[in-house]
C-alpha cells in the first residue's frame, strides 16, 4: 500500500495538470486528489517541521495560528501539551485538507482546536491577537507571501513567536553570515516546484530577519523522496523570530 500511495501522490504532483482561476480553487484541485495519502507522503518529503515546534514551545493558555495548516498533522507535535494551550486555529484555503484536520482533531478529543478555510492574508481570529503564528512549508504556496508575513505581524501580540520553515534559494549575493547557493541550485528548484505552484524564494529569509527578532534559525538540505538525482539537495531553512515589544 506504500507504493500505491506514494504512487498516487506522485501523480498528482508531477503529471496532473493544476487547474483553477483562483488560488483556492487551484489549492483543491491540487490537494483533494491526494488529501487521503497526503500525511504518509510528506512526513518523509517535508523536514523540520518537529524541531520547529520544539524550537518555539507551548505555553499555557496560548492561542496559536497554523497558517496553511493543511490536515493538521503538525498539531500533533505539540503531544499532550495541546490541551494546554487556550485556542489553536488551522487556516488553510483546500478544504480536502481541512476535513483531515477536523478529523484529526475529533479522533484526539481536542476541543481547543478550530479549523477555517480561509486566505492566510485575511484572517482573523476572534481573539484578534494570537501569541504564536507558524507557516510549516506554506509560505512557498502563498502568492502574496508579503502580505502573509506582514499579516502575521499585525496578528501576533507584542513579544509574540513566529515559526516558518520552508524550501528556499539564496540570494545570489547573500548577506553576510547568510549560505550562498550555487547557480544550479538557484535555478533549477524555483523551477522544478513551480509546476505545483511552490515558489521558493531568495527574499523570505531576508525579509523575516528584518521584520522579526530572530531567535532560532538554520539553513539545511535534504533528498526529495523518489528524487531522480540522489546527490542533488533541496534547500530549506527553519526561523524563529519575535515581534518587537516586549
């Protein structure tokens, strides 16, 4: 059954075409084919994303964010502190995904937890204010990924953590204490994710450091599953940042 998911996922990343005029409407005619195998497959494509959530902790009575949460499958690095934290909100704009994550958490009697099928850039919690905002590999997916961040900023409360991690390419000049990829590596993988609208980018790393006061961050690379070049590496990037005040 491995191999058929994977298979299936395969599929529908590399050879079905994206459709929609919208990019909600491109977001689930990306994801609903593979909602139901989306989980197995990403746990070995996506890296990171655990030691973010160590990174960042959960403190009790929190409300945490989860911009493009998909099936809610990072709830699930929180372990048994969830239950500690006052309000956790999933957002994404593929509904597919989301009815995971409303499974999810009805499966782990979470409570706390609330879904919304909404753009990154425009939601708003009833709290208005939220003490943690992640973006786990969704900020590539976002097209006005500015917009997003600086949306991030106005909904987190002074002192209030952010968690991205994520593919990217450097600059082609980087600042210093920045990795600088090679010509190769900047060119090609914008290119190769782009068919399933993932876009990484040179600036998001820049533009985090500049908005954010950085607490944790690191530069790493890993092998796609069933990647065709075993020695040739993605690049992804984990950031923990503050907000200024306090």
């Amino acid at each position: 059954m491995g191999l058929i998911s994977d298979l299936r996922v395969l599929y529908q990343m590399a050879l079905r075409p994206v459709r929609g005029k919208t990019h909600a409407s491109r977001m689930e005619n990306f994801y609903g084919g593979q909602a139901a195998d989306y989980d197995t497959f990403r746990k070995r494509l996506l890296k990171g994303r655990e030691e973010l959530w160590q990174q960042l902790g959960g403190n009790e009575g929190e409300v945490w964010l989860d911009m493009g949460g998909g099936t809610g499958a990072n709830l699930e690095n929180f372990g048994e502190s969830i239950g500690k934290l006052k309000k956790v909100y999933v957002v994404d704009l593929a509904g597919s995904l989301l009815k995971m994550a409303e499974q999810r958490a009805v499966s782990h009697g979470w409570s706390n937890v609330a879904v919304a099928e909404v753009d990154a850039t425009q939601f708003v919690p009833e709290e208005q204010q939220v003490d943690v905002i992640t973006f786990s590999y969704s900020l590539t997916m976002i097209p006005d990924w500015f917009a997003a961040i600086r949306h991030a900023h106005t909904l987190l409360k002074p002192g209030g953590r952010i968690g991205v991690v994520d593919f990217y390419v450097s600059r082609k000049h980087p600042d210093e204490g920045f990795r600088k990829h090679g010509w190769p590596t900047r060119s090609f993988w914008p290119v190769w994710f782009a068919s399933d609208n993932v876009f990484p980018s040179p600036d998001h790393v820049p533009y985090l450091h500049r908005l954010f006061d950085p607490v944790f961050f690191d530069e790493r690379k890993t092998r796609l599953p069933w990647f065709p070049i075993p020695f040739f590496k993605t690049p992804y990037y984990l950031f923990v940042g503050k907000k200024a005040g306090d």
